[in-house]
C-alpha cells in the first residue's frame, strides 16, 4: 500500500468587521494594556474611538499587534523601532 503524508494548517480568520476592546486585543495577544498604549501612540497599530475606554481594533490592528510582539520580543525592538520596522515591511508588501 501507499501512504500518504498530509500536512494540515490551522489558522484563525480575522474578519475586517472584527471590533476588539483595548481589554479584548490585549487578551488576545497576551500583552498588558500598557505595551498597546504605547504602540498606539507610537503609530504601530490605530484604533478609532478618542480615548482608551472608547478604543475599537478591527482585524487588521489585530494581526499587526500580534506581528509587533514577535518583533519586540524575538528581535528586543523599542515600539519606535517596532514602528518603524512594520513601516518598511508595509512599504515592502
């Protein structure tokens, strides 16, 4: 007989009409409030809403937090150069 070697991914869809707390993208990328403050401030990901209480993330600020903290923590990037890194890749993709 002949076997057959599959390989499966598993992945999770993130809609665009995705709307996350600040407290709800935080539980989803495993980080304190405080490290999503600073890259809002720093441009790295743009919530709508004013103020923290008020701030909505949509899917894509989801993906790029979660890109953000492997930069941070696998390369030890300040959120400035967190900022800048995901700039270039943006200019790149």
């Amino acid at each position: 007989m002949h076997e057959t070697n599959t390989t499966y991914l598993q992945g999770q869809v993130v809609e665009k009409e995705l709307h996350l707390t600040l407290t709800e993208l935080c539980r989803a990328c495993d980080m304190a409030e405080e490290h999503v403050t600073t890259w809002v401030f720093e441009g790295v990901i743009e919530p709508t809403g004013q103020l923290p209480q008020d701030w909505q993330f949509g899917g894509p600020a989801l993906r790029r937090a979660r890109l953000a903290l492997r930069l941070a923590r696998d390369l030890e990037i300040n959120p400035a150069g967190v900022a800048l890194a995901l700039d270039l890749l943006d200019q790149i993709n």
